[in-house]
C-alpha cells in the first residue's frame, strides 16, 4: 500500500504544479481506482473530461464509477457524452461499449 500511496502523492504533486496535465490526471484517477477510492477517482475523471477533449474512455471509466458509487444518473450521462465523443473520433467499437453501458444501466 505504501508504493500505492507515493504514487498518488506524486501525481497530486504533479497537479499541484499543473493542474489541467492531462497524463497526471488520468494517471491519478487510475491509481485512485486502484486504492479503493472511487469518489477520488470520479471527481478527478470529470477534472480530465472538463478541462480535455476525450474520444471516449475516460467516459466509460467515469461511467464505471460513478455507476460502483449509486450514481447512476451521473453514469448515464457521463455514457451518453462518451458515445457522442467515441463517434466524433470514429471510434465505433468504443461508442458501442458506452451504449451497452447504458443500456445496462436501463438508460
């Protein structure tokens, strides 16, 4: 757990000094989720789809956890943009999970 621990100070570091750095973010919300600390991971998410233009995983990772929090009309939101981005960068495969995601959500 320590390792897991530095490598989150790190990242909250790296932000300290640039907090929009898209690679720390996600890099953050990751270790975030491999902590355990799902609102952690969600708020940082929607720091990286907020201020990055995503083609379209980063919305299902947030869909993911917000769905994992009881949050689910913030994950089918959070999957609907998603499939709108995947789409726009031609990502098919992506925009389909991100529809599956809903559906399974009864969105």
């Amino acid at each position: 757990m320590e390792n897991a621990q530095n490598r989150i100070d790190y990242f909250e570091r790296m932000l300290a000094d640039n907090p929009e750095n898209p690679t720390g973010l996600l890099a953050l919300a990751n270790e975030y989720g491999k902590a355990g600390r799902d609102e952690d991971e969600a708020v940082v998410l929607k720091r990286y789809v907020e201020a990055h233009e995503d083609e379209g995983n980063a919305y299902l990772r947030l869909g993911e956890v917000l769905t994992k929090l009881g949050r689910e009309d913030e994950a089918r939101e959070a999957y609907g943009t998603g499939v709108g981005k995947a789409e726009k960068f031609g990502h098919s495969g992506m925009a389909e999970d991100l529809r599956l995601a809903q559906v399974q959500l009864g969105g």
